[in-house]
C-alpha cells in the first residue's frame, strides 16, 4: 500500500535479490542475510520472480539489488533484467503507476 515509491533512478532498487534459502552472515554491521540457494530478481509490488517463480513465502532481501554479488544469480532473471535495462523502456515509467499490475513476463 502507501504508493510512495521514489522516482530517483539512481538511488532506486529496480529488482532486489530473493531466494528460496537464505543463511545468515556476519558483517561488520551485524548479521545479515544472503542467498543460500540461486538469487533470483523481483520488482517492488511482484509476487514473482522476473522469471516467474512464485516468491511469495521467500525471504527477501529489499536493500540488496540484483544481482548478488558472492551467489549464484539466476540467469533467466540475468537475462530479464539486462534487457530491461539496456532497453531503458521499462525504467521509469513504471515507478508507482503501475505498482503491482505490471506482471512482466517474458
Ligand atoms: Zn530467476
């Protein structure tokens, strides 16, 4: 809810990282988590992943951007998002007006 989502392409996370398993780590902010299994890409507002996982019972990591560093990265949500963002037509556009209806496929 809320609809608040800054439009800064700079500071803003397009996908963040989520993963069937996380396992904790300790960084030198404290623990945190990162992806045991294969990372996947999601948007803000999705319940899938870019390519088409259901992510809803994932952990998720909000402030981590796709794809991560250290995991394996999944190459279908590699691919997904490389295009979109080479492309440019998909960024932008989409902040906050079409919040959770866009269900991208490809
Ligand atoms: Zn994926």
């Amino acid at each position: 809810m809320g609809g608040h989502v800054p439009a800064t392409k700079s500071s803003t996370i397009a996908w963040f990282v989520t993963a069937h398993t996380m396992r904790k780590r300790i960084t030198r902010a404290g623990p945190a988590l990162e992806p045991a299994s294969v990372a996947h890409a999601k948007r803000m507002g999705s319940l899938r992943t870019e390519c088409g996982e259901d992510a809803t019972s994932w952990p998720k990591l909000w402030h981590e951007a796709f794809p991560y560093e250290g995991a394996r990265n999944c190459t279908v949500c590699l691919d997904s998002t490389a295009l979109v963002r080479a492309d440019g037509r998909d960024d932008g556009r989409d902040d906050g007006r079409d919040d959770g209806r866009d269900d991208v496929s490809a």
